[in-house]
C-alpha cells in the first residue's frame, strides 16, 4: 500500500505532491515500483494537523483518483475520517475506505461503507491527530489496542458490513510514544489472532529515529524496511509505504525463505 498525500503539509514529503500533475506522475511511479493500492489522503493526519473541510478535502483527493481509475486497475484506497468524501471517492473509482478513526468520526462512515460494499481498514488512534501525541499514556498498549480494534471489527460487522472487507491497523505514530510502537509490532502475532488482515505502516515513523538512531527522514528508510520484514514473520500481511521496490523486495525475500516443507 504506496501513501500518496495530496496535503500541502504531509509530514514525509513536505507537499510536494499538492498539485495534480505531480500527483498524478507520482501514482504512475508508485505503481511502477510494486504497488498494489494506492493510498490517496488529502488531510495531513502528522502530529499536531489540524482538521480541514469538506470541500478541501474532495477537492484535493477526487480528480486524483478519478485521473488514476482512469488509466489503471490498481486497488485504490481513500485515506478520510469523512463520510461524504468517502462516498465521493468510491464514485470515482476507489475500492477501500482507510478511516484513522476506525468508523468513529462520522456516524455516517458505516452506512458508505456497507452500501458501497467497500473494502474498510480500521485504524486505533489515541484521540485526534490534533493532540494524540500529547502525554499518550496505556497501561498495556497491545492488549488495550487489540481490544479497541476487536471492539472495531464486532460493531462494524453489526452495522453490516461483510467481515471479509475489514482489514486492521495498530495505528503506529497514532497516539503512541516510542516504547508503545515498538511493544505494538513485537505484538502483531496477538492482533493477527483477531482474523482480519492487518495493515502496517511504519515508513518514515519518528520512531524509527529513536529505535534505529537515525533521525533524518532519509536515515529512517532502512530501518522501515527491516520492520516491514520483520512485520511479514510476525503477520501483518499489508504494509504502507513511501517507496514500494525495497520493502517490496523485502517482502519477497521473507516469503521465499523456507517454512519447513520441502
């Protein structure tokens, strides 16, 4: 899963995927390395990002998707909290609904997603992206977002939708400190126990600065393709990224290795 931010404010590009045309040159490039979804956001979800409008947040992500599906099968995934920009963006040809919130944001989120028949990712997050990262605070953070996103998965199979559209993110960066990331992807078999996919995202994370000792955003690229690695023997079965070829060739490293049958 190849993250595309159409935000002037994306805390790993920097914008510079705003405009249109570079977005678009950007997705052709995205695929061409590995991709198999594209991850199309159009709010900045960093630490301290503020919420921005509906029609911002269609303007931003719509003809981009529509330019995609317009040219190419690859799986598209829309990465909003906001159910009207959901519903617009599976108009125009996107396949699944990545909600941060888990479905909690917009009362409404559930009802596009079941009508639409999407496919849906709920994600744990520790209050919003406005002020997750102040003072977040678990008692055991494996078992209490494992038991959140259970909770997810039990209400969103209530409201309808089917459970074989529902994938699951620990939400690593999202309301968590250092030593809560780490414990979450050392967790992974626990969350892999609940039957869902589970979707992993640690490319370019501030944690890995502190995990790796690699500060800069360009010291943080190896060590995100070592736990991409690590994440597939633990589990996780989808991973975003920023740059698809290495953790694509990574991934297929781990699955050639032998499993113990000839």
């Amino acid at each position: 899963m190849a993250a595309l931010n159409v935000t002037p404010d994306s805390f790993s590009d920097g914008g510079r995927y705003f405009r249109l045309d570079s977005a678009e040159r950007r997705a052709v490039w995205l695929e061409s390395q590995g991709a198999d979804i594209l991850d199309v956001g159009g709010e900045s979800t960093r630490p301290g990002a503020e919420e921005v409008s509906e029609g911002e947040e269609l303007r931003r992500v719509i003809p981009l998707i529509g330019a995609v599906r317009a040219r190419s099968r690859i799986v598209i995934s829309v990465d909003t909290r906001k159910a009207v920009v959901a519903r617009e963006a599976i108009r125009a040809g996107a396949d699944v609904i990545n909600d941060i919130s888990a479905l909690r944001a917009d009362a409404e989120m559930s009802r596009v997603a079941v009508d639409a028949g999407a496919g849906v990712v709920l994600m744990h997050m520790r209050g919003t992206p406005a002020t997750m990262q102040v003072q977040p605070v678990y008692e055991d953070a494996v078992a209490e977002v494992r038991e959140f996103l259970r909770q997810g998965l039990e209400n969103a199979i209530k409201n309808g939708m089917d459970p074989c559209t529902l994938a699951i993110d620990p939400g690593i960066g999202f309301g968590k400190l250092p030593h809560h990331n780490r414990a979450l992807v050392l967790g992974l078999p626990g969350l892999v126990a609940l039957g869902h996919p589970v979707v992993l995202g640690v490319s370019h994370k501030s944690f890995l600065g502190w995990l790796a000792d690699a500060p800069t955003m360009a010291e943080r690229f190896w060590p995100g393709v070592a736990l991409t690695a690590l994440g597939r023997e633990l589990g996780a079965r989808v991973f975003r990224v920023h740059e698809p070829a290495a953790h694509a060739h990574a991934l297929r490293a781990m699955e050639a290795l032998p499993d113990g049958h000839d």
